[in-house]
C-alpha cells in the first residue's frame, strides 16, 4: 500500500496522464481506478487510528480532569489547616516559636503596599495618574460594515475548510 505522499504523487501523474494524447482512456481510467481505491483504503486506516487516538485522548482527559480535582481537595486542606494554624496563632498571642521540626512565625507581607481606589469611576482620576491605552479594532463593527459596503482599508478573507470524518 502506497503512502498518502506516494498517492499525491501518483494522482499528480495520473493528471499529467490526462494531458498527454498518446496515452489511451482505458490506461488512464486503470490508473484512476487503483488511485481511488488505495486512497479510500489509506483513509479508512487513517480514520481507525484517529478514532483510537481520539478514545486515548479522551481518557486522558478524564484522568486529568480526575488528578485536578484530587490537587485541589489537597490544595484547600492544606489552605485551610494554614489560616486556622494562623487564626490561632494570632488569638493566643503566640505568633512566633519553633518545634523540633519547624520554626512558625507571622510576618508582615513584602512587595508593593496594597492600593484601594476610593472612587467608582476612573474619569474622576487626575490625567497624571492614568495610563494611556492605545485603541481597539472592533472587528464585529467592522465584518458588519464591510456587508453593507466596501471599506478601503480592509476586506473579509475567504473561509477556511477542513476535513470530517463521520
């Protein structure tokens, strides 16, 4: 059996076939027949092996799904066992000691000072404090305009197509 390359290339020959007047119909329909044939078996095979694929990747799917759910029961057990650890520390007053395994201690968190705006609306910020942003294609605006009318400086592209298997 011919690989899908090997079968282009033999399509490709079989159209130069069809071109060329001293080769008679019944070679050129022989040919056609067998590239056809070969085709249809090579994407039958490829198809069974995308299903297979496709079963594989589901099941790894469910096992990933499965595993997050297990790191995140783990992730909030250990949340939890650390504020109430803290809440306790904080109500007894003891917010630093060591054990023999570990040392525990409450302590001021780094980085930037945590910054809360006291108003509702960014327009009320003086200009200085403001970023500025530069502007946003809205391409629904756009695909909609360019329905009703040409637009010098832009065009829809053509749609794309792909391969299902059913």
């Amino acid at each position: 059996m011919s690989t899908l390359y090997e079968l282009k290339e033999e399509h490709e020959a079989l159209m130069n076939m069809l071109y060329d007047e001293e080769v008679d119909e019944q070679t050129v329909l022989d040919t056609l027949e067998g590239i056809e044939g070969e085709i249809e078996e090579k994407a039958d095979s490829y198809a069974k092996i995308m299903q297979l694929l496709s079963a594989d990747m589901e099941a790894l799917k469910k096992e990933e799904d499965r595993l997050k759910r297990r790191r995140e029961t783990l992730e909030s057990n250990i949340d939890r066992m650390r504020r109430r650890l803290y809440e306790t520390m904080k109500e007894t007053g003891k917010t630093k000691f060591r054990t023999q395994l570990f040392s525990f201690a409450i302590v001021g968190n780094g980085g930037k000072q945590p910054l809360k705006l006291d108003v509702p609306d960014v327009s009320q910020i003086p200009e200085e404090f403001l970023i500025p942003q530069p502007p946003k294609t809205d391409n629904d605006a756009i695909r909609k305009a360019l329905a009703k009318q040409d637009l010098p400086w832009a065009h829809l592209e053509p749609r794309g197509d792909h391969l299902t298997i059913k």
